[in-house]
C-alpha cells in the first residue's frame, strides 16, 4: 500500500512524516524504515526507526531506486512500514512522472504486506489523477 504526503517544498511534509513515523512505532509489531536524503533528521526520530541515507548509494534512476527497496525487503522479513522523505530526489524522479514508479511500490507493498509512506514535493493538482485516492495528506 502506497500513502502520499503530498505539498510544495517548504510546507512541512517532512514534520508530518516525522509525526507519523514516530506514532507508528507505538503500535508497529515489526520494524521500520526511514529513508531520506541525509542524516538530517536522524535526532528526530524514534531510535527504534532504522534511518537510510539513501545518498550514500548509487542510484541512478528511479528503477534501480525500486530495486534498492526490494534489496532493504529481502534482508528484513520484519519489515512493516517504509517511510520516504523527499521523494523525488531519492527515487531520481525529479521532473519526472511518477505513476510507474509509485504503481511499482504499491505492487511490492502488497506483495510483502509493507505499507509505504511517501513525502511528494508536487501540490495535489501536480499529482495524476489516477493517484489522488493515495493523497492522505495534501499541503
């Protein structure tokens, strides 16, 4: 399953996403997983929250960032919940269609029963039509 925070840069995602990842560690029987594009925010979340600083890797486009995901799900059969912050960048989509990549996540996410939830730096009218019913927050 696929859940978008979706909003301009600046409009406070990442606080959202921060909020959501820390609440879910309460009930959260598994582990989780927080990627972004830094260590920014590593004193922010809940030091049961594994943080990825998905820059250290090279990642090209937006399928080997889908396989990426795959590599974390094959070594952690625990693995409930990913968190994406900063979307575009980390996945390569910057300026890109999203709606392959976001179909691949939500394909993988039923597959392994892992739900993902994703930060979008596009405004709800930027985001296709097709993916609005995954719009949990807009900013």
């Amino acid at each position: 399953m696929v859940e978008l925070i979706v909003g301009k840069k600046g409009k406070g995602k990442t606080k959202v996403l921060l909020d959501k990842v820390n609440g879910a560690v309460k009930e959260a029987n598994g582990s989780i997983v927080y990627l972004d594009k830094s260590t920014k925010h590593m004193y922010e979340l809940n030091n049961k929250v594994r943080l990825i600083d998905v820059s250290g890797f090279p990642i090209k486009n937006a399928d080997e960032f889908v396989g990426f995901i795959c590599g974390i799900l094959s070594q952690d059969h625990d693995l409930e919940q990913i968190y994406l912050d900063s979307f575009l960048k980390v996945a390569k989509l910057e300026d890109k269609d999203i709606t392959g990549t976001l179909g691949q996540l939500d394909e993988i996410g039923k597959q392994f029963n892992v739900t993902f939830v994703i930060s979008v730096s596009l405004d709800k009218e930027e985001i296709p039509e097709a993916l609005h019913g995954k719009i949990s927050v807009a900013l």
